[in-house]
C-alpha cells in the first residue's frame, strides 16, 4: 500500500474512533472534549510514527553492506 492510501486509513479509523466514542460514551460537553482530544493526539501519534517510519526505509542514514561469502 502506498503512503496516501494508508493515510486515508488511519483518518478513518481516527473518524470512526471519534464517532464511537460520542456515541458510546456521552458523558457531557467537557468529558467529550476530553475524550475526542485523546483520541485525535492517539490517531496522530500512530500516523506519525508510521510514517517516520515509512519514510526512513526509503533512504536509510546508513547503507547496508553485503558481504561477499
């Protein structure tokens, strides 16, 4: 999969982790602040090292050397 595709994915799970939430736990307008701002930071969190993780295999800092057995 490519890096936009995967991206759309973790906006949609992002999405439907807020959506269940509001839905499944509607305690108030603080404590659903609350808990929609945790998951957001949670989703970014996981994208991001996805792809810092993603991105560094494309051109690693240190090559690789074959040895020749």
């Amino acid at each position: 999969m490519g890096f936009w595709v995967t991206t759309l994915i973790f906006v949609l799970a992002g999405v439907v982790a807020c959506l269940s939430a509001l839905l499944c736990c509607n305690r108030g307008s603080s404590t659903n602040l609350f808990h929609l701002t945790l998951l957001i930071t949670a989703t970014i969190c996981c994208w991001m090292m996805w792809a810092i993780v993603y991105l560094a295999q494309m051109r690693p800092l240190i090559v690789p050397v074959l040895s020749e057995e």
